[in-house]
C-alpha cells in the first residue's frame, strides 16, 4: 500500500513540475510576442509621424 502512495506522490511531483514549465514557457511566449507588438507599433508611430504632411 506505501508502494502505491509513493508512486502517486512521485507522479504527482512530475506532473505539477511539467505544470509550472508550461506555465514559464508560456509566459515568455506573451511576453515576447507583447514586445514585438509594441516595438511594431512605436515603429509605425516614428514611421507614419516621418511620412506625414508638413
């Protein structure tokens, strides 16, 4: 019976460690993509504001 208990508190070890490595590559994947975006959109700001009437 201690045998079973182990196992599940090892697999559930892995499982909540996969978890939180989902979790951390997620959230690099919107922090760089959030980044992107705004470095897109100050580049359209410098981009539109050189291009504009004077």
């Amino acid at each position: 019976m201690s045998v079973d208990r182990s196992e599940n508190a090892a697999r559930n070890g892995r499982d909540a460690e996969r978890w939180k490595e989902r979790g951390v590559m997620l959230r690099v994947f919107v922090y760089v993509f959030a980044t992107h975006l705004f470095a897109g959109f100050v580049w359209l700001l410098f981009y539109v504001g050189e291009h504009a009437p004077k």
